[in-house]
C-alpha cells in the first residue's frame, strides 16, 4: 500500500505547513512525483514478488516518516519561545529530507523491476494471462436462474431487427461466463443465428488474440486483414457474439467495428465486472445484473457437485444444507466447497468442520479458484481504490455498512487523493461508487432521495480482503480476542484534550461528561468540525459553541438529568452553519446510583430517573430566533413530553425541510398545528406517538412530500384537508389503526378526482387483538394453515403481517442457523472512536414459553404490571422487560 502511505504522509505535510507555517512545499511536490509512478499499473508477472517486496518497504518508510513528522510539527507548534521553535523546525527539515532520501533509493528500484518486465506473449489459441472464464470452465453447470434465462433467450431471439449488445454484469465467480454459454450452446440459439463466434476478453486484453479466437484460426495474417476478415464474415448474416470477460471500454473500442449492423437481429453479449464498460457499449438497453442464488439454488448446485454422484447418510444432507445456505448464495464458492467435500470423503467430523466455517474454508488455500477470480479484481483495480477496497476488512461479516460511516472513515484516514474543485467527501462517495460498479461491493439500501445509504460485501469477497489485507500489512483484525461487556458502561469520562485536535472533521459520542468543560479565550477553534453527535445537554452554551464556527450536524444526546439541568442554556446563534440537530435522551435501565463530575469538580451522586416527575417537559424550546437560520432537519426523540402547542416554534424556523418526533418526545392526545403551520416542510415522522387527534389542514403544510407514520396506536386518521396538499408524493403507514390508513387512501383518491394526480399509499397492519406473537415475532394462527416459508426457513418475510400460522413447535431445517449467531457476533463488534470504547448492546432471544402482544411486548401471566406500560402504553425495554404487559390495559387497550 505504498500510494496509500504516500498520500497520507502528504496529507501530514501539508497539514503541518498549516499547523506551524513551515515551508515544506518541496517535500509535498516531491512525494507528488513519487505518487505519480505509483499510480502507472504494472502487469501481474512473475516478478509480483519482487514489486510486493519493495512496496512493502516503501509503505513502512512512509508510514515511519509521518509519525515523525507528525511528532516533530507538534514540537514546532508548542514552543515556548523562538530559539526552541527554530529547534524544532530544524528538526523537522532534516527529518523529511532523510526519509525522502530513503524513500526515493527505494523508489529507483521499484522503478528499474517494474520497468524491466517484458510484455505478455501473444498466444495462438488461448488468451493472455488468468481470466475468469479460464477458472469457471470446467465447472460449466447452470443450476437456477430459469425466469431469467428464459427471458435474456427471448431478448436474443426477438425484438428489435437492429444490432443489440445485452449484457450481463456481476462479481466475479457468480456465474456471468455459465450463463453466457449456457445461452450460446441452446438449441434455439443455435438454430435462430446463422453464425455463432465467442471470445475471452480477459485482464490484459490483447486484440488479435480476440480476432483470432471469433475467426477459430491460427492464422499469421495482420490485424488489420484479420478484422477485415471478420467483418466480411459476419456482414449479412445474423450472428450471436459472445465477448467474455470484457474489462475495459478501451478493450470495447479495439473490436467493435467488427461487428456490423446489417438489420437482421444480430446479437452481442458481453460479461463483464464493470458497469462502466455496460453503460458504453449497450444499446440503450439495461444490462442484467447477475443475482446471488437463493437457498434452493444453493442446495440444488452443491448437491448436484457432490450428492448426485455417491449415496450419503441423512446427517451429511443436513449438514449439507446448511453449507449451502451459508455459502450466501455465490455459485464459484459453492463448486469450490463441493469440490473440498468430494474429496474430505464421508467423515462426519471434517463436515462439520467445514460446516462450522465455510467462508474461511472457502479461503484457506490461496491457490482456489474464487481467491483467483477475486485477485483478478483487485489486483485490477487503479492505485487509489486499493486502499479504498482493503479497508473494508475492518467491518465484521454480514454486517450493514452504512455509506456516511466509510466516508467519513476513509476522510480521516488520508489516503484519499485531492482533486481540485471536489471536497474530499465528494472523492470518497466517487471511489465506493467505482468499487460498486466493478461488483466488488453490493449495494444494500437507499435513502428516500435515491442516495446509497448503505452497502455491503459478500463473504467470499471479504474473506480475500481481510487476507490481503493482512498480507500487506493494511489492518489487523483483533476482534474475538476478548469478550467486550454487551452492556452500556457509566457514562464515558472524556478529557478536555479531545477537544484540541485540530484536524477533528467527526466526533462520535456515546453518553458523556467532560472533565472540565468551561472554555477559555485560549481553547483551540476546530474549524474543520462538521459533525459533532452526542454532545452532552450541559455544554450546550454560547462560549462553546464558539468552538465550532462551521458544524453542519449536531446531536444533542443525554439522560433526563442532563436536559432538565440546563434548560435555559441553549444557544445556537453562533452555529449559522448547522442543517441539521437532533435532541435524544436516553430511554435505558439508569435505576441505580451514578457518580457524576460537575464544573466544581465534587462527585455528587444522584438517582437517574427514565421519566420526569408531574410529566414536567424534560426540553424547554428556545425561541425561534435563537435557533440555527439554516436549520433544515430537526429531530426530537424519547420522552421530553413537550405540549404540542410548543411546535408552533418550530414552525417558526425559516428553512426547515424536514421534522422528525418519537418516543413521546410530545405529550397529549391532540395536536391542533397552529396558524402560521410549517410552510417549508417537507419531510414529516411521527414514532410511537400517544397522538390522538390531528387538527391541520393543507395550509399548514404547503410543501410536505413525504408523511411517515410508526406505531402511533391510537390516532384515528390524517386530516382530510391534506387532500388539497399537491405535493404529497407518499404516505407510509406501519402499526396504526385501520382508520388511519383508510383515511391516506381516502385522500389518495380525491387527490386523483380533483387534480388528476396521485401518489404512493404504503401501509403495514396492526395484527388483531387476538392475535399474538411467537418469541420471534411471528404471528401464532391455530387453525390456519402453516407458512410454508417459515417451515422451510424458519423466517418469515412478512413478518406480524403474515396471514399464516407460525407454530413454535416447527423445527426448520435450518434453525440452527438462525439463533443466536448474530447477537455473538455483535458482541465482538468495538467501536474505536477519537480512543473512546463503546460496547454494543443485545438483546437475548426470549425463551420459548414467553409470548408476545401485538406491538410486540412479552406477556407475563402472574408478574407485576410494568408501570411504565399501564401509563404511557410503551415500553423502554422491549420484548426484554421482565414484567407483564397484558393486551387490555385502560385507554391503551388495542383496537380502542
């Protein structure tokens, strides 16, 4: 990772030019030299271990150098007077100018291997270097995907007249090439096309190689004949191309004028890792992306790889199963691991082992064909994704990246390149989108504007990732080495000195007190702090906000203690910037004694209660005027029980686009929105609300688009005067009654009448009173017939929704995948922030004889009745409250 170490010790010189103004351009222009090289590509040969050696030295020195220069800057930055400040920079000087030394003999050599290398070979049959194709050959067996066959053989069979390129796109080893030849052996395929012509493209793509393989020649003719030859070929007659393994549009450019278009229905297909190269040479139409398998695909292939061929006894298609299901869907993963139980034999122990650990089975021999396809598409990658790629090693298996995490991640680690005119979280949001489109990352889930939010990587992928990774010394993995307490800890004692990073661009907190707090004339302003999420209510004041001129996003985040201690401190004049803030009070077990540091320094120790007495508002609005001007999003969430009449002031806020309630953050039945309304709104959620009555009509909220609401059990509908709101383009209702959801359709369909517009209705139903639910939040339906997704998988897409029976007696075949693995895994999971540790809480799966209510509370016949419950018609701790929480409870009794 030596680009990766050289950007970062650019990063760091240029910061300590910032930090001290010290000249030290020289040095950064060099090191830009240096990088230059790096990013030129070099041909995997036999020399790779030479190149890996000398990166690898490069990387340390660099790495090396930045921790010295960082250390000597700070020298610089704190002398107390000039002669030890001309010291250090001294220092400092000579420090850069040996290890620039270091790095550029180094370099020389890197340079003089690299360039010493000859280019590949022209073969005459095959094709240069590994290709993808050359490794999923001898297991050319096509198990699922019939919908999808059945549809790409119409495309190529009918249609348009006009010559069309269908492509299909996907990771590498999920089955392109199979599907492809699979295509192009059908009979129909065979009989509809006059002439059939395939070739693989590969990595290092060599032309006349391709021409020579489409033509089934081993002719010593020129290229410039061989393509001549083709195209006469080909002209007038209906052909079917196959371009396997194509990697670049370069590749594209070199032979698609072959290939001509004579109004006859010929076809191109091309596979390919990258979106890039579909995107420039379809023909307008959308390629396919490959899907990952589905279990019954899984079973069918791994058992056709090793249960077709000899009889086992029932224990191995058990276990067989569950290999299958754990291999996630990708079919080079499930040949390989066939291809290891076919020769383990029938010994029940080395199955379960397999079992046990299938990913890293799948990984253990570098010289497997996945790790081949895989290397193939990193080892392919340019300089700066590497890192990019690498990084993701520091994420568990299975687990749901989110998109804002990495880019924040990959910011403060700096091995981002700068580009003029982008900031660098634009250069992040770039490099993932390019890691997407080489199929090297999925994407997992979208934000309602269409953004990714979330991504994710196949465990193959990130079991190569974690090892190469490894191998080149980018990350160490220490997760599982000590078991971390799956509870919260007290609160987090944090030193003033964190506030003293000038580089800080994100702060992450989890509950959290200051050691001393109160700034001085003398405290460091970060003006690179964009984020700052759980900051205590306490500090919320004037001087120190003054420490943070350029904050977009603040998270204001405590227990009741802390909001009710200091409700008249708030003031958010000095944050002209912030777009978005949101107040959270914690909603967890603080029954029992805690110290607590206050500014006099004397531990006091306090009872923390989880709701105010007399119901008295935990957060007292400031006035409108005091609120950031460019606030856009505003979110209160847990039980701050503000009088809805209160939100008249934030309807006041000039530019907010976007309001988020839950957790009775309001308290009352009713909420008649007042005049002025929210005229800017666009965006509006309301969770596990005690809303009763809703008294707005369209003039209140002009601008709304999207509605959303969660579990507000007991409101009776949406005001019907929305119905002249022309904006609204969805509203999604979960766990609200009947009522309310008629009502969004009711308004959907006078929206239609009067304007000839529409928009979206989604609605989830509250399952019926007499309905409850399994430990695992299924519905329990005696009498009705079983869900047979369930019964196969023991889980159910459809959740409390599902109109089928989900007995508890039912054992899945695969439950033992499905029980606590998760929450195990979670348990190892640390998050590592600006040095503060914080665990990760979980909550066990309840036992079998404890059922649920409706909105998913246990049921416990004979224990006390959980008061929070009986009051507020919620509870703090879930399915795991150990007190009763019966189905008729006074006014929050379901279906009133």
């Amino acid at each position: 990772m030596a680009y990766a170490a050289i950007t970062c010790l650019m990063r760091t010189i240029h910061q300590s030019m910032e930090l001290t103004a010290c000249d030290l351009q020289l040095f950064y222009e060099k090191l830009e030299r240096l990088r230059a090289i790096l990013e030129k590509p070099w041909k995997a040969t036999a020399d790779v271990e030479a190149l890996t050696s000398l990166e690898a030295e490069i990387t340390e020195l660099a790495y090396s150098a930045e921790d010295m220069s960082d250390l000597e800057s700070s020298k610089v930055f704190l002398a107390q007077n000039v002669e030890e400040r001309s010291r250090s920079m001294w220092e400092l000087f000579f420090l850069l100018e040996q290890a620039l030394e270091c790095i550029d003999s180094t370099m020389k050599q890197w340079m003089a291997t690299s360039y010493s290398m000859k280019d590949l070979k022209v073969q005459p049959y095959s094709l240069a270097g590994l290709s993808e194709h050359a490794v999923e050959q001898p297991q050319n067996m096509m198990v699922g995907y019939e919908t999808e066959f059945e549809m790409m053989l119409d495309q190529l069979t009918r249609g348009e007249r006009e010559l069309e390129v269908v492509s299909i796109v996907g990771m590498g080893g999920i089955g392109k090439t199979t599907l492809a030849t699979k295509l192009y052996c059908h009979p129909h395929i065979m009989s509809h096309f006059d002439i059939l012509a395939k070739a693989t493209v590969s990595q290092e793509h060599c032309v006349r190689n391709i021409l020579l393989a489409l033509l089934s020649t081993t002719s010593a003719e020129p290229d410039d004949e061989l393509r001549d030859r083709l195209q006469k070929l080909l002209k007038r007659k209906r052909y079917l191309v196959v371009i396997d393994d194509i990697w670049t549009t370069e590749a594209w450019d070199d032979i698609k004028l072959c290939f001509p278009d004579c109004n006859n229905g010929s076809r191109i297909i091309l596979t390919t890792r990258n979106v890039e190269v579909t995107e420039y040479a379809n023909s307008g139409k959308p390629p396919y992306h490959m899907r990952l398998m589905n279990f019954d695909e899984s079973w069918s292939l791994l058992y056709e790889k090793v249960f077709a061929k000899d009889s086992f006894p029932h224990e191995f298609g058990q276990l067989g199963k569950q290999i299958a299901f754990k291999c996630g869907g990708l079919p080079l993963s499930i040949v390989v691991i066939g291809g290891l139980l076919s020769k383990i034999g029938k010994s029940l122990g080395d199955w379960q082992i397999v079992a046990s650990n299938v990913s890293s089975t799948v990984s253990t021999d570098v010289d497997v064909q996945c790790m081949k396809v895989l290397a193939l598409s990193y080892h392919y990658l340019p300089s700066h994704l590497k890192p990019c790629f690498l990084y993701f090693a520091i994420f568990s298996e299975d687990q749901l990246i989110f998109v804002d995490k990495v880019v924040q991640l990959w910011v403060a680690e700096g091995f981002l390149k700068v580009e003029e005119m982008k900031c660098i979280e634009e250069v992040a949001e770039t490099c993932l989108n390019q890691l997407i489109d080489r199929s090297l990352i999925s994407t997992c889930e979208y934000s309602r504007f269409g953004k990714i939010e979330s991504c994710g990587m196949h465990d193959v992928t990130r079991e190569f990732c974690l090892r190469e990774a490894q191998n080149m010394n980018f990350v160490n993995d220490l997760r599982g080495k000590s078991e971390q307490n799956p509870c919260l800890q007290y609160p987090i004692m944090l030193p003033l000195e964190i506030l003293t990073m000038p580089q800080l661009r994100h702060l992450h907190l989890d509950w959290n007190y200051l050691r001393s707090h109160e700034p001085t004339e003398k405290s460091l302003v970060l003006k690179n702090l964009q984020c700052f999420s759980g900051l205590n209510p306490r500090y919320c004041t004037g001087s120190f906000f003054r420490l943070f001129p350029n904050l977009k996003k603040l998270g204001v985040r405590g227990v009741p203690e802390d909001f009710s201690s200091c409700k008249d401190m708030y003031d958010f004049s000095m944050l002209d910037q912030i777009e978005e803030l949101e107040f959270l009070v914690n909603a967890q077990n603080y029954s029992c004694f805690l110290e607590s540091t206050t500014p006099s320094g004397s531990p006091p120790q306090y009872l923390l209660r989880s709701y105010p007495a007399d119901d008295v508002p935990l957060l007292l609005l400031p006035p409108s005027d005091a609120f950031p001007q460019n606030l856009k999003s505003l979110a209160l969430s847990g039980q701050f029980f503000l009088p809805w009449k209160d939100l008249s002031i934030v309807g006041k806020i000039p530019k907010l686009e976007s309001l988020k309630l839950s957790y009775n953050a309001c308290e009352g039945v009713e909420w008649e929105v007042a005049d002025e309304g929210f005229p800017r709104l666009k965006f509006l959620q309301l969770n596990y609300l005690g809303i009763r009555y809703w008294r707005a009509n369209s003039d209140h909220f002009p601008c709304l688009e999207r509605l959303f609401l969660y579990s507000c059990w007991n409101l009776d509908s949406i005001p019907h005067d929305f119905v002249d709101i022309t904006t609204l383009a969805l509203i999604d209702i979960s766990y609200c009654q009947e009522s309310v959801g008629n009502s969004a359709r009711q308004i959907q369909q006078d929206i239609q009448d009067n304007y000839g517009c529409s928009f979206e209705v989604h609605t989830r139903p509250v399952p019926p009173a007499d309905c409850l639910l399994s430990p695992i939040g299924l519905p329990l339906r005696p009498g009705q017939p079983l869900c047979i997704f369930y019964c196969r998988y023991g889980i159910c897409k459809f959740g409390s929704s599902c109109k089928f029976d989900h007995p508890m007696t039912v054992q899945p075949p695969l439950g033992s995948l499905l029980e606590t693995s998760a929450f195990n895994s979670a348990r190892n999971i640390q998050l590592d922030i600006q040095g503060c540790s914080v665990g990760v809480p979980t909550r066990p799966v309840l036992p079998a004889d404890c059922l649920l209510s409706p909105i998913e509370l246990p049921l416990h016949p004979g224990q006390p009745l959980c008061m929070f419950y009986s009051r507020y018609g919620t509870c703090n701790f879930g399915s795991s409250c150990k007190f009763d929480h019966p189905i008729f409870v006074g006014e929050h009794t379901w279906g009133s």
